[in-house]
C-alpha cells in the first residue's frame, strides 16, 4: 500500500516540514485514493455487467492497475532523482497542499 508511507512522511518531523517531501507524500496520496475509487468503480461495473462483458471489463481493470503501477513508478523515480513530476490534476492538489 503506497498510502501508509505517504502518510507516515506527512506526520514525521524533518520529513513534514520539506516542502519536496510533502508534495511527493501528497501526490502519492492522490494517487493512491484515485486508483482506489476507481477500482472500486470498476469493480461495481463488473458486478451489473456479468453477464455480459466480464472479460472486457476484467481486461481494462488489469490494463488500470498496470497503468497505475508503471505512472506510481515514474514518479518514485522522479523522485528519487530530486525531480518534481506533476501527475495533470492531482499534482495541482499536491502542490496546494504541500504549501500549506
């Protein structure tokens, strides 16, 4: 779970008070939550859509998750090497809540 770390970085001092830091923790956060709301989404579909397209829809939430891990990647690796990499939307949030 990328969340519990992103959360532990937000409470724990020298951590909580850089700035780097903190917009990373949030944006992870963000990201995080999205891609649980949105498994959650699918997987309600799933539900009403059985009968139907199950294989379709099981497809496209793998084809999410893999998506999901390789853009948590890119921006642990970003991150690691000291660059800010905004995700569109969710970085703006981070920002604003790293300012803070």
């Amino acid at each position: 779970m990328t969340f519990v770390p992103a959360i532990l970085f937000l409470l724990i001092l020298p951590y909580n008070t850089n700035r780097f830091v903190r917009f990373h923790a949030w944006q992870s956060l963000f990201l995080s939550i999205t891609g649980i709301l949105i498994s959650l989404l699918m997987s309600f579909a799933l539900v009403l859509f059985l009968v139907f397209e199950a294989n379709l829809l099981l497809t496209f939430k793998r084809l999410f998750w893999l998506t999901w891990l390789v853009l948590w990647l890119i921006c642990v690796l970003k991150a690691l090497n000291g660059q800010r990499f905004k995700i569109p939307i969710l970085g703006a949030l981070a920002e604003r809540q790293a300012s803070q």
